[in-house]
C-alpha cells in the first residue's frame, strides 16, 4: 500500500441547540452549522467533535469536524462514549461486512460494503467488483483516518486491489497530500474495466472513469426480478444508462430488449455488458431524450410486455419536489402508453426527498386517473447492502403493476 497521510488532528468540545441535542440522541447522524451553540476552538477538517448535553454537561455523541460544509458534524456514536481509533473502524466494518452475508452467498461477488452514514461512517462508500475494492470519499475529513481505515477494509472484504475515488470537494485538498481522483493505494490493476457477477449475470465497471465507483449496484434485486419476468418477453428500458435491467432481461430468455438513453457512450457500455453474457434475443439501443422518444414509440403504437423506467433523481432540493413528482406522473403515463395489456410496468425513483408513499400513491394515481383495470404485483426498497440507517438515507422505491 501506498504512504497514506499523517495529519494530526485535535479534538473540539461543542454544544448544540436543544431541538439538534434531541435528534442526535434519537440517532440522527448529522449537525447543521446553525445547531451549534458553543464551541471550544475554530477547527479543521477531520477534527474529532466532542458533543456534550446542555444539562448535565455529559457526552452525547461523537463525529467529525467538517468546515467547509452547512452539515458541520457527521456524528460517528451517539449516547456512548467510544475511542474513535483503529479498533473502533475495525468493529464498524466488521458489523457491515456481517450484513452483507446473505447477498454473497448468491452468485454475486459485487456490492456495497460500506454506505456512509448508514454503516456509521459518513461520506465514505466502499464497493467490491469481483477482487477490486473501489473507496469514494465525499469529504475531506477522513484524509487523517485513511491509515486506519483502507487496510481493514482490505483485509475484511478479502480483495486484492484498493482504488481510491475522490469526489470533486475532496480533490484538492487530496492531490496536497499525494492522492488522486483513481489512484490504485493497493496492489495492481490489469484493466480500469473490471468484470464483475450480480446474481450470475456479467457486468463490467469502469473503476478510474466510472460514474461514482464505476456502476449503479442498488437496483441489482430489482434487476433479478426483472429478469425472472422476461423470459418469451418484448422489454423497454427506459433510462437504461449501462443496461443493468435490459442485460438481466437478455440473460432471462427476452426476445427483444429496447434501451433507451441520452447517453450514447453508456449505451456502447450497455452492449458490451450484454455481449458478456450468453442470450438469443434482440438488442435495440435508442439514444434520446426519454420523455421524446416515448412520445415518439407511443405515436407509432409500439407495445412492450415490460416497461421499466429507472429515472435519476428529479429532486435533489425541496424546491424540486413538485416539479419531480410532476415527471414522474408524465413519465408514469408515457409507460401506459408503451406497455400491453397483461403486460408489466416498473416505475423507480431514487429521489429521496420524495418519499416511498408519495411516489407509490402518485403512480396509483396516476393509474386511477387514466381508468386502466391494473394491479400492484409488489413494492420494493433497497437491498441488502444499501441498508437505511436514518430516514435521508432511504432514496430508492420501485413499484411493479400489472395493466390488465
């Protein structure tokens, strides 16, 4: 492994409003500058924050010290007090490896080992393609912590490769203490392109380039259950992106799998994906704006047995709201439009400030509205590796209707 950075680090005592006191003791991970009452001294990214309660002056919670952000404290424990030391990440890794076990018992050797504040580490992901570790820090302060961290998550995900992604806010102070946006900390990379299996199907990820760690893992039970379904069927993949459904879909037995994006580089990836499996349907890729080119399949009277639509978020501030919930009604009734009757539309949505009642009753509605005899198969969550440890960090939902 690579020389990580020595950076010393103090510690900093802190009171908080009441309202802040009470959310941190009932778990919630994180503190807005405005919360903050008294502080001891100024502070510095990757400081160790010492909350005490305003009665009794006793601990509250620990977490980092993050300047340069409104959400100025990411609480690591609440309610005990704990050595925020080696021995402290080591039993946090361990506690979300154990959590994942269920998964790796399937054909699957990718997955999220660590999802920041739900696995009590905030602002870090760690992801496993195949014997590739791919870790992604969105804030600077765990630049001190890098010694203590990376080498468990090593050993404790048994990979061989260890490569570090820095999000754009962390760039910066990275490159001033030797690391770089895709640098491998450990051992050695033979292909940027890693093939990795979900559930016995082929992937690949992009782990220097890629979006995010180089793949979206979150929906891959969503693509199994997509993919038990296709077999003898016509699939639309709407926002395909690199064809994680319509590769399932092509390795379930569909005849004919349309994916649509305005990413035409992601679409080139989406075939590579499916070439890396063993499947006689059709692949069709379409390169366009989505709400246009359903408009454009629905003018010609086109019918799919299954439709899935997979948007990105449509809400990323709550002022987006409205407008998201506005699209995803358009693109709930683009899908009417596509799908046969007996046929089965998924619709998702990984906008968490819209939440998993909202975007089911508002597609419901949606069905109501446009009179279609429909049923709702089932509703699903996040799978086992995206576990939700406080209500932000729940985002995605999906919901599976027959129209009859």
């Amino acid at each position: 492994m690579i020389d990580l950075p020595e950076i010393e680090t103090d510690k900093i005592a802190v009171k908080l409003t009441p309202k802040a006191e009470v959310l941190v003791k009932k778990g919630h991970p994180w503190v807005f500058d405005q919360s903050i009452t008294k502080q001891s001294i100024k502070g510095k990214p990757g400081d160790l924050v010492i909350i005490f309660d305003n009665r009794k002056n006793k601990f509250t919670a620990c977490g980092f010290y993050d300047p340069s952000s409104p959400i100025r404290i990411k609480i690591l424990q609440a309610n005990k007090p704990a050595n925020i030391n080696a021995y402290w990440f080591k039993e946090k890794i361990k506690t979300a490896y154990e959590k994942r076990l269920p998964l790796l018992k399937t054909a699957t050797n990718s997955y999220r080992l660590i999802y920041g504040e739900n696995d009590s580490l905030p602002s870090l992901i760690a992801d496993i393609y195949d014997d590739v570790l791919v870790v992604k820090l969105y804030a600077t302060f765990w630049l001190p912590y890098l010694s203590n961290v990376l080498p468990e998550l090593l050993k404790t995900s048994g990979t061989k490769t260890l490569v570090l992604r820095l999000s754009r806010n962390v760039k910066k102070e990275g490159n001033e203490h030797g690391l770089k946006d895709g640098q491998v900390i450990h051992g050695e990379l033979k292909n940027e392109v890693v093939v990795f299996e979900e559930h016995g199907v082929a992937f690949s990820a992009n782990v220097i380039h890629g979006h995010k760690t180089g793949y979206f893992l979150d929906h891959r039970a969503n693509r199994k259950k997509v993919g038990e379904m296709s077999k003898g069927k016509t699939v639309l993949d709407v926002f395909s992106y690199a064809g994680g459904f319509s590769v399932h879909a092509l390795a379930g037995g569909a005849t004919e799998v349309t994916s649509l994006d305005i990413s035409g580089p992601a679409l080139e990836v989406a075939k590579v994906n499916a070439q890396l499996n063993n499947f006689s349907g059709k692949h069709i890729v379409i390169v366009g704006d989505a709400f246009k080119e359903m408009e454009s399949l629905a003018d010609a009277r086109t019918k799919f047995d299954i439709v899935v639509i997979d948007p990105p978020s449509f809400a990323k501030s709550a002022v987006e709201v409205d407008r998201a919930i506005h699209s995803y009604k358009r693109l709930a009734n683009l899908g009417l439009k596509l799908v046969s009757r007996g046929g089965i539309l998924v619709l998702a949505s990984c906008s968490s400030r819209v939440t998993s009642n909202v975007f089911f009753d508002l597609i419901e509605d949606v069905m109501d509205v446009a009179q279609v005899n429909y049923k709702v198969l089932t509703t699903t969550k996040h799978d086992i590796d995206h576990p939700i440890g406080f209500k932000e960090g729940a985002y995605l939902k999906t919901i599976y209707i027959r129209i009859n």
